[in-house]
C-alpha cells in the first residue's frame, strides 16, 4: 500500500505499524506494548520486521462476561493481551507535539478492555485536539493474585502486582514512541474511572512510575482499596482451594486451562466481600518492592508524586452496586457494621464514626438511602476527599462531584451512579435501552454536559488547569474547599463534603 496511507505507518522501537484514516482521526488499534507470562510481570515486545496493519484491536484479557460491559463482537480473548490503541486527530498543525492522554480502564479489576466502544477516543481526540491511547491490562488472578507467598527461597514462580506492571510497560512504551504518533512524550496525563482510577492514584505513590506521566485524572477511584500481603496472602489461598490445588502442587497453576482459573476467579471474587465486606479480592497489593507503602500512607505524608490531579465521584455512586449479587460492596446496614467491626479489629486506634454520628448525617433518609449513602462515602467519596487534602498540600487538585443524571436514570432510582459520567467524558451516546433514554430525554443538556465536561479534561491534559469553560473551576485547598458540581448548570460550590466530613473525620479509614 502507497499513497495516501504512508503517513499512516509508524515505526517503533519494535516494528512498524500501519493505521486506518477514520471520521477525523488516525487510529492504530492492537499494538503490542509488552508481552504477558502468566503470573509474572510485563516483559519487552519481541522486535518483528514486517509492516503490521494495526487495524483491529488486539486480544482482550479472559473474562466472565456481564452485561453492562460490551467488549464489542468481534472481541477475542487471551493471556497474550497486551495491547494498545492510538487516535491521533487527522487535521494537526504541521510539526504539532499534542498532549497525550492514556487511559486506564475501570471493571472492579476483572471486567473490561481499553477496546469497549465506549472507548472510541475519535471524538475526544479531535475536538480536544491531543493524542489519545487505550489500554489493556491482565485482570483479575492473572493481574492482581499475589502469590510470591508460595516461591521458594531462590526460585521465583510468582511475581506480585502483574497488572500494575502492565499499566507501567504502557506508560514506558508512551514515553518512548508516542512522538512518532503526534504525541508530546512530555506532556502525558493518565485517567482512569474505577479500577482504572484506583490504579491511576496507587501509580501517583509508585516509585517506578515517576517521569512517566505529568498529571493525573481519577473519575470514582477506590483509592483505599489496596491491602497489604497478609490479606493477598489469604485471598491466594483462596484460590488455590477452590481449584482444588494444594501448596506443594502450586506449580500446576502455570499450566492449568484458563477455562478452570476464570471461574474460580469469580468464585473467591464473589466470596471475599461476602466473608470480610468492605474488601476486594484482586486490587494493587502492597508487596514492598513495586508497591512499598500503602498509597494513603504516601499521601499522607506528602510523598506522592507532585503532578496537578483532577479527581472527583458521582453524587449517586453506591445505586448501581444495589444490581450486583453479590454485591461487590455493603450497600446494607449489617453488612456496613461489619465492616466497620473488622476495621476496629484489625486497627483498634481507627477513627470508625459511631452510630450516633451516622444517624444525625444520614438523618431523614430511609435505612436503605441511609445504606448507600455510607457505602458511597466510605469506598468513594471521603477517599477522594482524603486524597484532595493530602495531595493539594504540594500540587494542585481539581475536585468535583458529577450529578447530571437523566429522568429516566432518576425514575429507576439510580441516579448519577457509578459509571454514569464516561459517555459524557468520551462524547459517545450510550446504545442500547440506555441510549433510547437518553435519546427520549435531556440529550440537549447531555450534549451540552458532554462538551463542558470534555473541554475541561483536555484542556487540563494541555495545560494542566481545566479552563475554558464558565464557571472558572478554583484549585481545591483546605481553606475555601472548592468543589465543581456537574449537572444541567455547573456550579463551584464550597466545602461541598462539610456534613459528611464532620461524620468521617481527617483519619484515613480503610483496611491493610
């Protein structure tokens, strides 16, 4: 192929590719990053010499299948899925460098691909005018099972944090070859939503990924949720149980078919916040070595890496974990007891608010309001609220609260819940019964939710402040407390989090 396309073909460190022209961008999609052996970490590409034509995605990483999540049809499945995608918008300034944006998808680190059509980067790209990149990381076991626990002395079979080492080898291959994309290699932001932006505030306290990134952008990160050995130890018994594997045989777990890891993945997935609520079974693991120090514990020292971060929740986070069973989080108020009593176990010294406190806060609502409410604060909002304090001590933060929602997403008592903000960040309407809601009610104001919410994310990947859009949206600091509200009208609200704040205190709360 000649011509027109030869623009299209970029060459690596590792081979070249050749894209496709689409509706106003330049996309490359299945370009290998690193290559994956399972239950270690990331390794180099293998260099090839042919021109690969990078035109459709690369494997994604096996995964029960959920609704909610649409792979895409043609989506195929391996451990070897590590694999990025380019947009690069078409009409650039001749010599531009664009910023670059590198996504980190969410799925409770076991569901997703960079790959979803929600992901399609074509309208970000161009009108935000930067470089997008997606992409897949190994998940569940294969990404986050810690199983150093069972190497012998001398000889390593297992390595910790796969995944995180995945995201790491993304960033790297970044620094390295995004220029011969269009793409400013010192000017890159990493965003993620849920498990991509738990990831993307534990990458902010690693040492490995200092310079590989400039700011940051977390959308609902479960930012307490990453748990020393002693509890990853525990989780990788779990497993080795429910595949019927006994400590001496662990080598066996190299060659078992996928088809018998993924579902006892989902086995001890579904059993470990049902025995210990408040808990994940696969999340970063803080292993001493990738991962040294509990990413709160880096915060609260001020240590985390001095980059401007955009981090915000959405006002109804805990709806949609009511669909789940079982529920990935306590949503009920037993199950919120015991979680609080297993803190207080595990931390006698813990700041776990009291009956009393909850009541007077929650006040007014029903015990089911009153269960979500909680739930929403203690896994989503007050860590992010935590977050903003520490981190806005040496580097500016932007904090936010998403509350648009449609009637029919209120009619359905869902609210702006968990996810509900990544049509409008990536400006592609929703398909299916959801998108008919959409297309029946508010599109106007979706539409126009959509493009504020899209300038102020690139235009913080270009300059590190999300400006251009009224209102001006002020650094969040512990004096004035600046909290931009996303809804029909956005609005700049002050110590937005003062009542629930009273309840939750300063003291980090979240398990080891």
């Amino acid at each position: 192929m000649g011509g027109m396309n030869d623009g299209l073909v970029v060459t690596t460190s590792h081979g070249s590719y050749r894209g496709a022209r689409g509706s106003g961008a330049d996309v490359w999609k299945g370009i290998r990053y690193a290559r994956a052996r399972r239950w270690r970490r990331a390794e180099p590409p293998a260099p090839h010499t042919e021109i690969i034509e990078a035109t459709t995605y690369g494997a994604v990483c096996p995964q029960a299948l959920i609704p909610g999540i649409d792979l895409g049809k043609d989506a195929t499945f391996s451990e070897d899925c590590l694999f990025l995608n380019v947009w690069r918008p078409t009409v650039v300034t001749p010599g531009a460098s664009l910023p670059v944006m590198v996504w980190i998808h969410g799925g409770a680190y076991v569901f997703g691909s960079g790959s979803q059509g929600l992901y399609d980067a074509t309208t970000l790209a161009v009108d935000g005018q930067v470089v997008v990149v997606t992409v897949n990381y190994r998940l569940g076991a294969l990404g986050f099972a810690d199983l150093s626990t069972f190497n012998e002395p001398g000889h390593t079979r297992f390595e910790s944090n796969a995944a995180m080492s995945d995201v790491l080898a993304a960033l790297t291959w970044v620094r390295a070859e995004i220029a011969g994309f269009g793409g400013d290699p010192e000017n890159v932001t990493v965003f993620g939503e849920s498990a991509g932006a738990g990831i993307v505030t534990t990458l902010l306290t690693m040492p490995a990924a200092e310079n590989l990134f400039h700011r940051a952008i977390a959308e609902s990160s479960p930012a307490t949720s990453v748990y020393g050995g002693e509890r990853a130890a525990k989780v990788a018994g779990n497993l080795l149980s429910v595949l019927g594997i006994g400590v001496r045989d662990v080598a066996r777990l190299h060659d078992l078919d996928i088809r018998q890891i993924l579902p006892a993945t989902m086995k001890v997935y579904g059993q470990v916040p049902e025995e210990t609520p408040g808990t994940l079974a696969f999340a970063p693991v803080v292993d001493g070595d990738l991962l040294p120090r509990h990413p709160m514990d880096v915060y609260r020292a001020g240590e985390s890496m001095s980059v401007p971060l955009l981090i915000g929740t959405n006002k109804d986070e805990a709806a949609l974990f009511t669909l789940m069973r079982p529920p990935l989080m306590p949503v009920k108020i037993p199950e919120i007891k015991r979680m609080f009593d297993t803190i207080r176990a595990e931390d006698p010294t813990a700041a776990v608010p009291t009956r009393e406190s909850l009541s007077t806060a929650y006040a007014g609502a029903s015990t089911k309001v009153a269960g979500l409410g909680i739930a929403r604060d203690i896994a989503f909002r007050m860590p992010t609220v935590w977050l903003a304090e520490a981190h806005g001590r040496h580097s500016p933060v932007y904090l936010y609260r998403f509350d648009w929602a449609t009637k029919v997403m209120k009619a359905l008592q869902m609210g702006a819940t968990h996810a509900t903000e990544l049509p409008y960040v990536w400006g592609n309407p929703l398909t299916g019964p959801a998108g008919v809601a959409f297309r029946l009610d508010g599109r106007k104001t979706g539409e126009d939710v959509s493009h504020r919410m899209r300038r102020r994310w690139t235009a913080f990947a270009h300059l590190g402040i999300p400006s251009g859009v009224e209102p001006q949206w002020p650094a969040f600091d512990e004096e004035c407390r600046s909290t931009l509200v996303i809804d029909a009208t956005d609005r700049v609200v002050d110590d937005l989090d003062a009542a629930i704040r009273r309840v939750w205190g300063d003291q980090t709360l979240h398990f080891r």
